[in-house]
C-alpha cells in the first residue's frame, strides 16, 4: 500500500461540508455517496458524534482500504460497495428510507490518478481502461479510442471536454490506430500532441490533454447519466429539511446539478410556451447556493488539487 491512508487523497471542502450538513431526526444519518478513502465521512463521525455514515463506493481498492480505516468507528459506519447511481436502490437494500445529508464528491480520487494502471493520468503511462468499476460490462477507453469513428470521438471530446480542435485530434486518433491500435495513455498524449502540432505552448497543451482526458473517462463510466440519476434519487431520499452536498470539479457537472436543483425548486416541468401549469407538480425542494461555495485560498495553497472544486447544496421542502 502506497503511504498513509490520509496522504493518498485529502478531502476538499471539509469545514465547508461540516458548516452546512444537517441532521434533522436524533441520530442522524450522513450518506457520503462517494466515500474514497473517508476523508469527509471521518470528519463527520468526529465532529457529530451522535451521527450514524453510510458511505457508497464503487471502486474495489478504495472501498477495501476505507473499510480498514473506517473499522474503529463500528457500528456507527457501514461501506457499502455501488454506484450513487442507484442510490435510492442501496438505501432501500439498506433498509434505509429518508436520510438527512448526502455528500456527493464527483470525479477522481488522487489515489486513482496517481495509479498508472487506471489509466486516468495523461503524465503515467498505462493502459488505456479508465474504467471505475471493471465488471459493469463498460467498455475501457481503449475498446471506444480505437473502434469508434471520427465523428463520435469528435463528439465526446467537444461534450464531455469541450476539447479544443476536438475534430484535428478525432481525425489523428483514426489516421493513428489504422498501424496498431492506441494502447497506452502515452500513446494517445502523442497522438493529441502531434495533432495541435505547435498551435499551443506546453502549458495550454496540459490543459488540452486534461479535457480529453476527462472527456473520454466521462464517456467510459457514463458519468453524467449516472450523476443525474444519483442527483434524483438522492433529493428525492432526503428528510424534510435535509440537504444534498455536491462538490463538482468541472463545468459539465456543475451545469448539470445547477439544472437539476432548478428543476427540483421549481417544481412545474411544463413546456413555457404553456400559459397555466397543467403538470401539477409543486416545488420539493430550495437551493441554499446561488453559486457554489469556493476552497479558501489557504485550502488551494495546502492541496492544489481543490483548486477546480465547487460545492452546491440544495435542501429538501
Ligand atoms: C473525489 S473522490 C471522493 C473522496 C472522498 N470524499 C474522501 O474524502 O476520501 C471520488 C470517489 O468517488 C468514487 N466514485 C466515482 N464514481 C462513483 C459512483 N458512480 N458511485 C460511487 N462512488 C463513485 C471514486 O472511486 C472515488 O473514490
């Protein structure tokens, strides 16, 4: 095991989170969908020591590493392996019915990140997977980079990276693999690399390889699908008065969670062009961030990695 468990991803947020979490019926309890290493679901037992964690993960390592972590806390914490994408499923499983916070923490634990074999870093080189969880029957990044064609590669980068010259890196990516197949995260950074040519500098080009990045792990786990169904399930599993955390690191998930909490606030999903409401849904729920709450600059100083992250919060009518 690679260092301590606290030293392999830092929570972001964590003051942020305990400030705004409610615990609305005695002995709460805090669903952390996206429990890692337990960063926030630590922080949480200490701080509420009447409080009750249920954390959801999907990763196989992490999970396994958390419940070690998580064991001197006992019956006060339960790891349960899923996807926050059938949240509403895992809390029934649970025997759970109505809950107080949930914490959603999308994207990627550094942990994953710095482990070359996931193939989510463009600077180790491994194997094109990305895949979060292996037996989903998703493909790896690898099966979609190398069967897919021009057009639809070009599409997911522009929209779920909104990559820059989306079209050029299509094209090279398909002029590429007709010798061998693209296999390694290197191989696909040389390909992105020689295809922008010296249109950016070197600092642009690490951007530009973290959207594509994103881009093509967004597509392997169906993320955004998955984040919307967690989103629903999760408002639509909390108590009265309790809230929903989520903590985004792009644009794409803050427009998507931004949607669905206005939806959720508003209630009517009736076309505008209709005069008078015919759908008669009421209001569920009222958004407490207009816009989302920033780390401090202290907290970017000490862990630049939460330098991207934002937190939005939505409470349950
Ligand atoms: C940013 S990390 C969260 C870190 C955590 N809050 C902590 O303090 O250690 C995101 C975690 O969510 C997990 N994850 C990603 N997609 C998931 C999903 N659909 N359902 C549950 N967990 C997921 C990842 O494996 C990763 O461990």
């Amino acid at each position: 095991m690679r260092g301590l468990l606290g030293d392999i991803h830092r929570p972001v947020l964590v003051a942020e989170v305990l400030d705004n979490l409610r615990f609305v019926s005695e002995g709460g309890i805090f669903v952390d969908a996206t429990l890692g290493f337990g960063g926030h679901a630590i922080a949480v037992l200490e701080h509420f020591p009447n409080s009750t964690v249920v954390g959801i993960e999907i990763d196989d390592e992490t999970i396994s590493l958390c419940r070690k972590r998580l064991a001197p806390y006992g019956d006060r914490c339960r790891a349960i392996r899923g996807t926050y994408g059938d949240l509403g499923d895992l809390l029934s499983l649970a025997g759970i019915a109505a809950v107080d916070t949930i914490l959603m923490d999308t994207g990627v634990s550094s942990f994953d990140i710095d482990t070359p074999e996931r193939g989510f870093s463009f600077s180790l080189d491994g194997p094109l997977d990305m895949r979060y969880r292996q037996e989903f029957g998703l493909e790896t990044a690898e099966a979609i980079i190398n069967h897919e064609n021009a057009s639809y590669l070009r599409r997911i980068m522009r929209d779920y990276g909104e990559v820059p010259f989306a079209g050029r890196i299509a094209s090279a990516i398909c002029s590429r693999r007709v010798n061998s197949p693209i296999a390694t995260t290197l191989q696909l950074v040389e390909v992105v690399r020689r295809a922008v040519g010296g249109r950016i500098g070197r600092m642009k080009l690490e951007g530009l390889l973290a959207q594509v990045f994103q881009a093509f792990r967004v597509a392997v786990n169906r993320e955004l699908e998955v984040l919307e169904a967690g989103l629903r399930q999760g408002i639509d599993h909390l108590e009265s008065g309790g809230r929903l955390l989520v903590i985004c690191y792009e644009s794409l998930s803050h427009n998507l969670t931004k949607r669905v909490f206005r939806e959720y606030e508003r209630g009517c999903i009736c076309p505008k062009e209709v005069p008078v409401c015919v759908c008669g849904r009421s209001p569920k729920a009222r958004i407490l961030t207009r816009r989302a709450i920033s780390p401090s600059a202290a907290e970017i100083a000490d862990n630049i990695r939460s330098r991207s992250a934002g937190m939005r919060i939505i409470e349950r009518l």
